[in-house]
C-alpha cells in the first residue's frame, strides 16, 4: 500500500508539489516567529543571567532577624545562596596598602561565604579580602598582597582604632561591584560592627563562622536559584514587612514578554494551522471522490478497507513532512537575513532568530500529527466506497 500510495503521488507530482509548497507557506511563517521568540527572549534572559546581581536579593532597611529566619531560608529550595548582613553603617572600612602608608580609602564592606555568585569560585578566608577592581586599581594592590584594615570609634573621649592584618585573596570581576568596596567573611563583619558598638576591645580578632550564624543580624544578601524566582521572593519579602531591593520588575518584565509571545504565536499558530489542516482534509475528500472508481476496482481486487483507509493517510504523511522540511529550508534562510541585518542591536552577538534541529523535528512532528488527523475523514471516506461502484461505472 505504501509503494502504491508513492506511486499515485507521483504520478500526481505537480498536484503533490503545490500541497507542500502550500503546507510550507503556512508553516515556514511559523517557525520564523517561534525562532524570534526563541531568540529575543533567550537573549534578554541571557543578559539577565550574565549579571550576577540579577538573582540577587538584598534586604535594604535595617531589623533584628533571628537565626531561625535565616534556617528557614537556608531551606528553601528556590533560595541558591544566602549571607547575613550587618548594619548598613557599621560595614564602612578602611583599606590601606602598607606600601603606601597615609593613602588609606574608605570602602563599603559587604559580606561573602563559600559558593558566592558575585564572587564565582572566590573565597576570602577568615583572613582575607577580596577587593573590587576599582578598589584594587586605586590602593595598587593586587592578589596576594598584603592589607591593613582599619575602623576607628571615639570612647570616652579618646580615639580607638581596630586594625586589623589581612590578605587580598582574589580581585572581583567588574560586575560584581560597581564602586569600591571589600568581600570579607561574616566574623570580620561582626567584628567591625561589634567594635563600633563598644562591645569589643581593639585588639579583639574575628571569630568562628558557627559562632557568627548563631547571631541575630540587621539584614542579609541572597540569591535565588532561577530567574522565575526572583519575583516571588520580592513579593513574600515585602509582604513579610523586610524591604528589599531586586531585578524583580526587569524579570517580571521578561516573563511577561516570553508569555505575551507565546500567547500571540499560539494564536497565529492555531489560525493558520487550523486553516491549512482544514485545506488539506477537504483537498484529500475531493482526491477520494476524484477516484472513487479507482478505490472500488481496488477493493474488487482484494484490497481490505484498511488498506484502503492507510491511502490518504500515507499521502498526507508525504506531503507534511516534504512541506515541513521546504519550511524550514526556507525559515533557516529568512533567519540567516534577520540575524545579518539585526546584529548587536537587539540581544548583543546572540541570534535574533534562534533555530535548532530539534524546532525542525517538532515542526515536522505537528505538522504530520495535524495532516494524519485531518487525512482521518477522507481515509474512512475511501475505505467506504462500494466495490460495486467500479463494475457499475465500469
């Protein structure tokens, strides 16, 4: 039946050839927009995931949070990395190169621990520091130097300072601070913050990491483990009363976009889908009734019906997938132009048209789903047909 099936589409090639090149007319469009969607929306995302502080939440007002909201959060799958904070004006430092005694600068102190993503595969060390490339630049440090960090207080008339011997273990990538500051471990914040207070002696030193997280603390960084994330941490934080600040709005805004596109290609999908598949099931009804005298004179031969059914089925299979694969031969080669002509303007050296050999596999997989469903009536319309039609009209 198949080599049958073939042999009627051939003998019928020029009729076969404008079914697929018709059923390529509406696919090829198709596939253009979804590429575009693929391509825009990758793009931006990509962006978004280039920054590191796009995940990142921070809370902005200081409060007294307890160890037991910082367990919580540490449990919560949608949280990848979480770092207490201490107050906003008690993480101010100065970092000062021995090289060049007197030209200390001051910078802000931020808070860092193992897995940190502003500060991929960087550690500071109960001893260490890692300085922002401005900071660096200006103090003329760089790794492996040595570094004296200091704080001063005035108690009870008389002017303190806590100093404290560290390390530059690493230089930050740009983007993970824009201005001069220091990535220190949570003791040596705690430190900073604890003399400040008065509760700590000038010689005092950092303590251990498990003493630190059994503190209360003013504030925290974290980072959630997916874009999608972001928004909804945002919202439960505000509504919990602890402000923060976030990428929520710019990520919501992409959702948005990549929800709103698939909403619009769904649309022109099912239009132009439905208006095609209903092209080709009435083109397929009108081949039956066009040979209805051929179908009987088969099933006078012995043909079964179920033969019979499997014909248009066959013949709309051949049509979708040369149609699919003409699609995207000529989608492929609208997205090589679009690419060409919107280069580093719209998603920077990504495509803005994106196609993969697996978008051409699900092309052609709908497209020959939608034709087998719509060949179903005209299969059951020629198995139907009477053997006694081919001796009457015979």
């Amino acid at each position: 039946m198949l080599r049958l099936a073939l042999a009627d589409l051939w003998h019928e090639r020029v009729l076969f050839l404008c079914s697929a090149l018709g059923c390529a007319a509406v696919l090829a469009p198709l596939i253009v927009l979804f590429g575009l969607r693929q391509g825009v929306v990758a793009g931006l995302r990509a962006e978004l995931l280039d920054d590191p502080r796009a995940r990142e939440v921070v809370s902005v007002v200081n409060r007294t949070l307890e160890p037991a909201l910082f367990d919580r959060l540490a449990a919560d799958p949608r949280i990848a990395f979480l770092v207490p904070r201490t107050r906003a004006l008690s993480a101010t430092i100065v970092i000062e190169n021995p090289a060049r005694e007197g030209q200390g600068v001051r910078m802000e102190l931020l808070p860092t621990a193992q897995g940190d993503p502003l500060l991929p595969g960087l550690v500071p060390g109960a001893d260490g520091l890692v300085l922002s490339a401005t900071a660096a630049e200006r103090l003329g440090l760089r790794t492996g130097d040595a570094a004296l960090a200091s704080v001063a207080r005035s108690r009870g008339g008389e002017r303190e300072v806590l100093s404290l011997p560290l390390r530059v273990t690493d230089i930050a990538p740009p983007a993970a601070a824009l201005r001069d500051s220091a990535f220190a471990t949570v003791p040596v914040l705690l430190l900073v913050e604890d003399f400040l207070d008065g509760t700590a002696a000038a010689d005092a030193r950092p303590g251990s990491e498990a003493e630190a997280r059994a503190r209360p603390f003013a504030g925290f960084r974290l980072h959630a483990a997916r874009l999608e994330d972001v928004p909804a941490l945002d919202r439960e934080f505000r509504l919990a009363g602890i402000e923060v600040a976030s990428r929520a709005e710019a990520v919501a805004g992409l959702l948005r976009l990549d929800g709103n596109l698939a909403l619009l290609f769904l649309a022109i999908a099912g239009a132009g889908g439905a208006g095609y598949l209903v092209s080709l099931g009435v083109g397929l009804w009108a081949q039956v009734e066009r040979k209805r005298r051929d179908l009987a004179l088969l099933s006078l031969l012995g043909l079964k019906r179920r033969a019979l059914l499997a014909l248009p089925l066959i013949q709309a299979a051949a049509v979708a997938l040369a149609g699919a694969v003409m699609a995207f031969a000529i989608a492929a080669s609208v997205a090589t132009v679009l690419n060409r002509a919107f280069a580093g303007t719209v998603t920077g050296d990504r495509p803005v048209c994106l196609l993969t050999a697996g978008m051409g596999l699900a092309a052609a997989g709908v497209t020959l789903g939608g034709a087998l469903l719509a060949a179903v009536l005209a299969g059951l319309r020629a198995a139907a047909v009477p053997p006694a039609e081919g001796l009457a009209e015979g």
